[in-house]
C-alpha cells in the first residue's frame, strides 16, 4: 500500500470567470506541510471526440486553425459539451454531424480519459463510430473554419508517426479505437 496522501485545499477563489474562460486560484498544504498559495486550475468544460470510419475504412478527420499555438491541425470532431443537457455520446454525434456533415448509426464508448489533471478539470470521452455516412452539410459555429479530410486507415499510424496527426486526444482515440476494433 502506497502512503501518498491527497493535497489539502485550505481557500479558493475564481480570478477569471469568463463564459469562454474560469481560472481558480487555490491555496493549497502540500502533504510534507508546506503552503502553495497560488495554484491555478483551468476549469474547462467535458470534451466528447469522436472517431469516424467509413464503410471504406476512411476514418474521418477535420482540420482547422488553432490559434493558441498559431498553426493549423488534423483532428478527430470534438467539442464541449454540458453533462446537465446532453450525454457525452450525444454531444460526440453531434459535433460529428456538425463539423463533418456525417452521421453515426452506431456509437461505441473508447474511454473517459483527463487530458491535464494537473492544471485542467475536464474530461475527455473518446467514442468509436463505424459506417458512418453522409447525411448532410457541415453547420459551423462562427469560429470554425473546417476543412473535411478523409484518410485511410491503413496511413493513418504512418501520419501520426510524422507528426502530421499530433492532438493528443486525437491520438489517443484513434489507437484506442483501431485496437478496440480488434477485440
């Protein structure tokens, strides 16, 4: 049994509370005792990513801008989601239809994983969707600017591998997933 022991929140307060943005400022007593007075936290919203195969192996992916780092990025269709109003399955099916125009008939929960836990509160749920189909045009949200790829499965490890794939959520639902659909 390990003596590792939780750290002790004494006082927190919100510095930034933003609809697009929250930041808490915690005070914390390490388990050794001493006092960390100005621990921040991002307090972000769930994450539903869902990954897309086509009935000819294509998996789904979009590219966008991301203007934290300043370059653009090959992803899985993610976005957040409110728990309170729609399930983490709802919301990946959503996002896909949304950003892609496809729809998923069958969805196959990959993981709940956390993405920072160290500054970050949310979470990540990965799904698997499999034959998925055109069904309609992509309705984008007034920051999105979203290019539609489809890449075969098979160089899909080769792209990544080359950095071409890099999202860390991304990557982990595609190797979760193709190996999930193995089992």
């Amino acid at each position: 049994m390990t003596n590792l022991q939780k750290w002790k929140l004494l006082h927190s307060k919100m510095v930034l509370n933003h609809a697009w943005c929250q930041v808490r400022q915690d005070e914390i007593q390490l388990p050794n005792g001493r006092i960390i007075d100005d621990y921040f936290v991002n307090i972000k919203p769930e994450v539903a990513l869902i990954l897309p195969i086509t009935s000819s192996k294509e998996i789904i992916f979009v590219r966008q801008y991301r203007h934290a780092v300043g370059e653009f990025f090959i992803e899985l269709p993610a976005g957040s989601f409110d728990p309170q109003e729609e399930s983490a399955e709802v919301a990946a099916v959503r996002e896909l239809q949304e950003e892609t125009g496809y729809s998923a008939q069958q969805v196959t929960k990959i993981a709940t994983l956390y993405d920072k836990p160290s500054k970050d509160t949310n979470k990540i749920h990965l799904f698997l969707a499999e034959n998925v189909i055109k069904s309609g045009e992509q309705k984008l949200d007034i920051t999105e600017e979203i290019e539609v790829l489809l890449i075969p499965v098979e160089s899909v490890r080769d792209k990544i591998l080359k950095g071409e794939i890099s999202v860390a959520g991304t990557v982990a639902a595609i190797c979760l997933g193709l190996n999930f659909r193995r089992c």
